[in-house]
C-alpha cells in the first residue's frame, strides 16, 4: 500500500511536470507565431512601398495569397498543406493587390518593337520573348509557351523587325517552366539554335511529362553554370543563377545600347511563389533578389526586365517609347525601378516566408 501511494504521487508529479511543459511550449509556440507574424507584416508593408516603382511585382506580397505547385513531382515539392486559421489581422499598410491571373492575355498584343540598338521585343502581354545582337549574332531569351506562338509572335516578330533568324545561335531558357520553354520545337526546325538552360533546370525539366499545352521540354542541350558567359557574334549575356521560382532559374545580365551608348541591363528569370507552401524555398528566392541588387549596384544596371509584361511593365513602357519626343529619357533606362523591383522582390519573399514560420508555429500550438 505504502509503494502504491508513493508510485501515485511519483506519477502525479511527473504529470504535472508534463502539463506545465505542454502549457510553456504552447505559449512559446504562440509568441513564436507572433513574432514572425509581425516580420510578416514589416516584410510586407516595405515591399509595398518599394514597389510605389515597380507595381507590378506588388502581388507577391500578398499575406493571404494561395500557394500553388507547378511542380509537384520535383525533389522537395510537396503538395501544398492546409493553412492554419490566424487570427492576426493584416493591417491596409501590409495589404497587397492581387495580380489578376492572365496578365492581360484577352488585351491586344503588343507589336514586336525594337528598344534598343541591339535588343528587340517580339513577345505577347503575357509571356516576353527577347533578341539581343545584330547580324554578327543574336541570343534570344525565352521560346514562349507553345510552337504556335513561337510561329505567330518570335518568328512574325522577327520578320517584321528584319532579323535574319539563323543568326540566332541561342535560345536562353530561363527556367524549366513550359510557358518559356514551349515553342521549342517550332524554333529547332527553324534555325536549329543551341537551347541553353542551367544544369539543375535541365535536371527538372528531365522529370516533366508531357503537358497538353506546352508538349515536352526540349532534350537536354547546352548547360550553365553561375556566372557563365555566352557570346554569339559581338553579344555576350552572363549568365546568373538566381534560385528560387526554379532552383536553376537564370537572371541573365547583358549590355545594350542606345545610339551607341551602353546601358547594362537584366532579366529577372522567374517570379511567381509556385513552388508550393517552401519557407526554405523562399528564403532562398529572397536571398537572389538580393543578390542581383547588389550585383546591380556593383555593375550600374539601369534596365530591369521580367519574362512576363505585366511584371516590368515592358508593355506600358513600349507604349511609351513608341510617343518619346526627342530629348526625353528612355522609359527603359530607370536605376530606381531597378533597385526597387529587386527589393520588392526581397521583401515579399521574406513576408511569405515569416507568413509560413507563423503558421508552422501555429499548428505546432494546437
């Protein structure tokens, strides 16, 4: 009887013990909820303000957007999981606009334009597509998403343009996604160029099957690494690994001109957070932004461009190109949408990212 009460009391002891650690890794779990919740917030509301210069990368800060995975069947890529219900407002200040999904695909498509000495645009309002060069050379950035575009909108673009296309001796994919990769085909038979994408994209895009509108990913090709140059004719593009929207996804920065003034440019490779519910994947993606904000402080690049029109604006400011009157600046060449799209960039991952701790914090309360 005497082993019997002191083995209760030993148990009851012990419980308690449990409960108050159950009950302080509770509260732990919520202050840690809390506290990224805020850096959520102040990630947020200074992305906000950057992008006052660069709108439309504005959605990405967006604290109650839906994570989508384009990508399920990729290494770390897992479905995406339920969200926690948080009872903590988002403030108007850390509020961000939607990015109406389509980005303008039902508007009519911009004409091919060439917007400086050596770098054309011969893309659609959704997907870019870009040639840099002369008749020594040119790279062409991106294959758009499907052979019938790359027919209708690269090569009809080229032709009304006066760009002779086998002289295009690379397409750069800037990652395996099928709307940058999907005109391909179309683009081989034609000119038969180099397809050019980093060696972990060409791992990802091994793994795709075939997709009903974009067909398969072309076969593994050309492979770069971080910092690599390619050089066709007089035109060299280096080539930045800027991981995040793929792991491999390309940044590539290059030198244009106007009348014969050099202006460095770069093209953000990837934006959108699908890539399912990744903090680490986010982290990762703000550090590149950051990255390429320091590079563009170190190398003075004064023109920032994205694959999607409705990200830089490429459209809006064709537009205004097309009505420039003599003497007034190049609606291309602006350093502070250059600095403040990257931090934009920074920042709404960093949001998404603390978003997500909080979360995870939240359900380990529950």
């Amino acid at each position: 009887m005497t082993h019997s009460r002191s083995f209760n009391r030993i148990h009851a002891g012990n419980l308690c013990v449990a409960l108050a650690t159950v009950a302080f890794s509770t509260a732990t779990s919520a202050q840690q909820a809390e506290g990224h919740w805020a850096n959520a917030l102040a990630y947020a509301e200074a992305g906000i303000r950057a992008s006052r210069s660069s709108p439309g990368f504005a959605s990405l800060c967006a604290l109650d957007m839906t994570f989508r995975n384009v990508n399920p069947a990729s290494p770390g890529q897992g479905e995406d999981a339920p969200i926690p219900e948080t009872t903590l407002p988002i403030p108007p200040e850390a509020q961000a606009p939607q990015q109406t999904r389509g980005g303008g695909r039902d508007l009519p498509p911009p004409e091919p334009m060439q917007v400086f000495d050596n770098l054309y645009f011969v893309g659609d309002n959704s997907t870019s597509a870009w040639v840099i060069g002369d008749e020594e050379g040119y790279i062409m950035l991106d294959a758009m998403r499907s052979n019938e575009e790359a027919e209708n909108s690269i090569m009809a673009g080229m032709e009304q343009l006066g760009i002779d296309p086998q002289f295009v001796e690379y397409v750069v994919i800037s990652h395996a996604h099928g709307d940058h990769f999907g005109g391909h085909q179309y683009l081989a038979e034609r000119f038969a160029p180099r397809f050019v994408m980093s060696e972990l994209d060409w791992q990802l895009a091994e793994t795709l099957p075939e997709h009903p509108r974009f067909g398969l990913p072309p076969e593994r090709d050309v492979a770069t690494a971080d910092g690599e140059i390619l050089t066709a004719g007089n035109t060299s593009v280096t080539l930045n690994l800027a991981p995040g929207h793929t792991m491999g996804t390309l940044s590539p920065v290059f030198t244009v001109f106007e009348n014969g003034v050099p202006y460095r440019a770069v093209l953000w490779g990837g934006t959108g957070f699908n890539f399912g519910r990744n903090e680490e994947r986010l982290r990762v993606y703000a550090q590149s932004a950051a990255d390429l904000r320091q590079l563009a402080a170190e190398e003075d690049i004064s023109i920032i461009l994205s694959n999607h029109p409705a990200r830089d604006n490429s459209t809006g400011r064709m537009r205004e190109l097309a009505q420039r009157e003599a003497g007034e600046p190049h609606p291309f060449v602006d350093r502070e949408m250059v600095y403040a799209s990257l931090e934009t960039l920074h920042n709404c991952a960093m949001a998404q990212a603390e978003r997500l701790a909080a979360e995870t914090a939240l359900s380990a309360r529950e």
